[in-house]
C-alpha cells in the first residue's frame, strides 16, 4: 500500500476519533418508530442495550448522534449505563437519556420509568424537591413497596422529622421564614481575592404594592440596589477594608473580607424590610427604592419599626439585633463614624410620612454633628435594653446532643466515619462514587483531627507529595493554609498561618502559625493518597483545578469546583444526614437521635470531649485554637452534674487506696 495513501487512512482515522470533530448524524437513526418489538425488559441497562441493537447502534455511534459540540460528556457514560455498571443521576444525564429517546421514537420518560418504576416509593420520593430526593430515598427501606399504608405514613414522618430540612425548632422557623423572602444585592460590590460579588443571598419577596416595589417578586428573583446606594455602600466597605484609613479620614477598627460581605448582607436585609410592601407577606414598610440611602440609618424612628418589625417575625430580639445596634454605633462615633465623616448624604434625604418631616432634614443639615450624637445614643440606649431581653434564637447543641450525653463524644461521632466506610462504594465498578464518598470522609476525618472552622477546612489548599510548598508569606497574602507533605516527619501535615483564622489575634496563637502532623491512623496516609492521586481527578473531570484540597463533583462550567460556605455546608449536611443518623427502620446510620448539621458542631464535640476528660477549658481550648473564656461561651456542654462527677473520680481515688 502506497505511503500516502496509508497516511491518509490513518488520517481519516484519527479524525473519526476526534470528538471535536463534526458529528453526522446517521439518517438510518432519525425518525425511526418505537420499537414494539423489542422486549419490553425491566432493568435500565437491559432496555438501553436492547434499543441500541435494535437501531444498529453502539455506544460510540449513539454517543456521536446525541452529543452536541462543546459538550463535556465522554462515550463511557452510555457504555457504563448499558452494561450496569453506572445509573444516571444528575439532570444533565437525563436530558441525554431525554435525546436518546426522541432519537428512537420512544415514550417520553421511557427509561427514567425503569430506572424509577411507578410505586409508593416513586411517589414519596417525588413529594419532596429535588435536593432532598436522594437523601429521602436513601432513607427508605427497599421493601418500602410491600408494606402497610399506615407503616408507609410512619416512615415518611420519621423522615421528614429527623432527616430533611427543620428538624429543629429553629430549622422549622427558618423554613417558614425563608418562604417570604426579602432583601436587596450589591453586585458593584467585590472580594478583592476572588473577585465576586459580594451578595445578601436572600430573595426579596413583595406583594403588589405603589408603596414598594411592584408586583409579586418571587422564585431567584433579586432587587438590586439603586445606584446611589450601591455606591455608598462600597464607599463604606472600601473604607472599612483599607490596609490604613484613608487619607482625609479616620477609623477606629477595619473589616476583613468576611466581616465586610457580613455587613453588606445585613445592609441587604435591612433595606429589604424598608422597600418591602406593607400588605406582602413580609409587612415590610413600603418605601421606594429611589430614596434609600444610609442617611436614613441616623433616624430613630425607623429602627423603632425596624426592632419591632424583627420582634414580630421572630418572636423575640436576638443578639443580631444588639450586633446591628453596636455596627452602627461604630457607623456614627465621634471623629471615626464613617456616616458622621461624610454629612453630603443628608443631601439625599427626602421627607418620609410618619417617619422624617422636611424640618427634621433642615435639622440635621444645619448641625450633622449633633444629628451623628443623638443617634448614637440611641444605639447605645438600645444596644443595653436589648442584651437584657435577648434570647437564643437556636441551640447549637440539639442537633448533636446525643453524642455531648455520651462519656466518649470524639468516640460517639467517630462511629460516622466508620457508617461510611461501611458502605464505600467499589472505586473500579464506580469511581465516581467512590470519590465522592471519600472525599465526605475525609471532610470529617480532617475535621475531627484538626478542630478547625469551616472556612479554614474548605479553603485548604494541597501541596501533592513531591511538591514545592508555598512559602508562609504566599499563605498569608491568600490567607488559607495548606495540607501537604512534610519530608522530615515524613507524613501529611497541615501548616495555617496565624492570620488565616478568625481569631488570629486571640492570646492561642501569640502570632505563631497552626502545625498538625496528621496521624497515620486506619489507614489514613493511604485514603489521602488515593484521593490526591485519583479522585480528585475523577471529581474535577476535567475541569480547572482551583487548587484546594477539597473540590466539588464538577458537573458543567457554570460554577466553580471549589467549595463556598454554603455548598460545603450542604455537602457536609449531606454526609451526616446519610450516615449519621440511625435510621430504625433500615438498620443504616451511626447515631440514633442525631439530627442533621453543618462542620462547625465538630468543635463542640472535640471540646466537650476534652472537657469532659480533664475538667480543662484551657485543654478543651486547645482542641478548638482558642482561649477557655470562648469556649466557656460557646463550644462546650458541661452541665452541673458532670462537673460533680469528674470530681468525684478525683475523690473517690481516697477511698480506693484502702
């Protein structure tokens, strides 16, 4: 055979393979009528393979057909679903089942029917949306089908009060609450580091109204901010966030990036409640958008509707309302206020029925100053009446309370990690599972040996085995930490700078950086390996690396594979919700009564744990990087009863000498 004319071939060849290349659609595929002929099998693997032979297709040729250009799917999608070995499970799969089956002419649904047969079970599981389905499902035993109505009623009831979404009083508060929605974005507004917006993430939701914002807001939809109030808002932040005061100005305190997006969602919330309708569900008071502006802010008598408004939604005032009255008594200090600084905004004031008259604007432009004094005042009057009838919106501990009773609770919640274990999928039959379920317990593993916040466990970058470490100033500038190899303990250590944590300034640190070797433990040393060296990649499929330890199941471009706050709080949630909690009715689960919770209930274990142990909030301090005052406050369960025990211990040892 001539050379060129191989060359060719292998050319043509090459190009076949190519899945950049056009795709051509086979016209023998297209239009074909539904295959009657074809048996009718009751598996999903069984009924694509036999509608493939039936049209003379093989996985390359269907794949070729129905996947268009630009799109991130492989050919071993179809080849794993008709031989078993995967089920679809995301939405993207099953629009691609979607084309495959207006590709053969058959029923709409026709194979998520077989992957989902008609059933009690199929219609529990589709009661609930969509980001609670696979957790509901999970928790449903597999003779769901065969048994009694009534036992049916029972299982759901249990579910839906100890696994989904407001197990808690305050989680059944916050679901009725997030209902009616409302709040304003500033999306000019940016993290210098990431680059993003920083946004109040909660929709503002209006009844029809001329007062406020027109028509029924509802579903994603967001207000955005005027412009005027936009730009006074990042005025602030960037005054707040400057390495020094600008020049012209004075400050008492900055703001970190996450204290900054903190405030700005407050802001969010604040203005939400003015712009809100009055006749809405929300019962907001009804101003226009066109004359918010934080001058507004100085005038006593909108935050008299402001704390009676959040009482009546609430119940009660909670510490957030003394936080908001301390913010702006910050906001209107003598010398340092950024509002006191700047009396141009009484410019944009405009009269208010009920609340501000023409002559209280005269007032306040003719001596700001004075206006600036009597306001804080009234924040700090406010701020004392507040702490003393505030109540705890929530307790941190219900979720958890079953492993704080416990005399072991590091030993109570390490049962978690063994539940996942337990059913840890086969990495050749199912990488992808395989991945995801080690990357949920390595979530907990890190957690439980390092006692760190969310944001510090999320944003740890990885340094594989081999690589150049980044330098403690390449740390600090990103302010995260980062795992890697430590070639003179030779094992896996976590180095965090001090200026990482929330409290760097706390006495825990004294300006020294955070170092844990990582015990070699069950097996630790090889779980981290495997998942740095192959599921990672798995999870990323191809995507952008962003570097951290910890990367989402990247499904599209759309978002990026590294964890937020709320998407590493759901995934964590998620991990407890399928094996946490002791389900009776399976025999899965670890614990019996835990509910689910986010990363952060990990520090109250390891420091009541230690607490309980050795009678040290010093040594519980330890455990969580911070001083025994603060964990007095927050982190630990240590009732009256445990103290009289631990002591006991101690003076019983006298009579036990005899």
């Amino acid at each position: 055979m001539p050379a060129n004319k191989k060359a060719r071939r292998t050319k043509s060849s090459k190009q076949r393979l190519d899945k950049k290349s056009p795709r051509k659609v086979r016209p023998s595929s297209l239009g074909k009528p539904y295959h009657k002929a074809v048996k009718d099998t009751e598996t999903f693997a069984a009924a694509l393979s036999s509608q493939m032979r039936a049209h003379g297709d093989c996985e390359y040729s269907l794949f070729q057909v129905v996947v268009r250009p630009g799109e991130k799917y492989t050919d071993d999608s179809i080849r794993n679903w008709a031989t078993g070995k995967t089920t679809p499970r995301w939405v993207t799969s099953f629009e691609l089942l979607h084309r495959i089956e207006r590709l053969y002419g058959l029923p709409q649904n026709y194979f998520r029917n077989k992957i989902f047969p008609e059933s009690a079970l199929r219609r529990a599981v589709e009661s609930v949306n969509a980001s609670q389905q696979h957790v509901l499902r999970w928790h449903l035993p597999d003779d769901f089908d065969t048994r009694r109505t009534d036992e049916q009623q029972e299982i759901l009831s249990w579910a839906h009060s100890n696994v989904l979404a407001g197990s808690t009083e305050y989680g059944k508060y916050l679901g009725a609450a997030t209902q009616k929605r409302y709040s304003i974005r500033f999306p000019a507004i940016c993290d210098p580091r990431a680059r993003k917006p920083l946004i109040a993430r909660y929709q503002f939701n209006a009844g029809g109204d001329d007062e406020g914002i027109k028509g029924d807001i509802g579903g994603s939809s967001l207000v955005e901010a005027p412009p005027k109030l936009a730009a006074e808002i990042m005025e602030l932040v960037k005054f707040k966030t400057a390495t020094i005061a600008l020049p012209g100005f004075r400050r008492y305190y900055a703001w970190s990036d996450y204290s900054a997006a903190l405030r700005v969602r407050h802001f969010g919330l604040i203005f939400g409640a003015f712009i809100a309708s009055p006749r809405s569900s929300v019962g907001g008071l009804g101003l226009p958008l066109s004359g918010l502006t934080l001058a507004l802010l100085i005038f006593p008598t909108f935050w008299d509707w402001y704390l009676s408004w959040r009482e009546r939604r609430r119940g009660f005032l909670t510490i957030f309302e003394r936080h908001i009255m301390q913010e702006m008594m910050s906001l209107t200090r003598r010398e340092t206020g950024w509002i006191r600084q700047h009396p141009e905004l009484v410019e944009k004031l405009r009269p208010v029925t009920g609340f501000i008259t023409q002559q209280d604007i005269l007032r306040s432009r003719s001596n700001w100053p004075n206006a600036c004094d009597v306001a804080y005042n009234y924040f700090k009057e406010r701020s004392r009446e507040i702490r003393q009838v505030m109540r705890h919106h929530r307790d941190t501990f219900e979720p958890i309370m079953a492993v704080l009773k416990s005399d072991s609770p590091v030993a109570e919640y390490r049962k978690i990690t063994d539940e996942i274990v337990r059913y840890m999928p086969n990495e050749a039959l199912d990488p992808l599972g395989a991945a995801e379920v080690t990357r949920s317990y390595l979530m907990l593993r890190l957690a439980m040996h390092l006692g760190l916040r969310q944001r510090n466990l999320r944003e740890l970058l990885l340094c594989v085995r081999g690589g150049q470490p980044r330098s403690t100033f390449e740390l600090e500038t990103k302010e995260c930490g980062e795992i890697r190899w430590s070639k003179r303990d030779n094992g896996w250590e976590v180095y965090i700078p001090a200026l990482a944590f929330k409290n760097s300034r706390s006495s825990f640190f004294q300006k020294g950086p955070f170092r844990v070797l990582l015990p070699d433990l069950e097996d630790l040393y090889a779980i981290i390996n495997g998942y740095v060296q192959r599921q990672r990649a798995v999870l990323l499929q191809g995507h952008s690396d962003p570097g951290t330890f910890f990367v989402r199941t990247v499904k599209s471009d759309k978002k990026s594979p590294a964890y937020d706050m709320a998407s590493f709080y759901a995934a964590w949630r998620l991990t407890i919700q399928r094996y946490g909690i002791y389900n009776p009715y399976t025999g899965r689960g670890a614990i019996e009564g835990l509910l689910p919770h986010g990363p952060h209930n990990v520090r109250d274990v390891l420091a009541t744990h230690v607490l309980k142990h050795t009678g040290s909030y010093e040594l519980a301090g330890f455990a969580v990087h911070d001083t025994p005052e603060v964990v007095r406050r927050h982190y630990c369960r240590f009732l009256p009863e445990e103290k009289t025990a631990l002591a006991a211990k101690v003076l019983n040892k006298v009579w036990q000498t005899r």
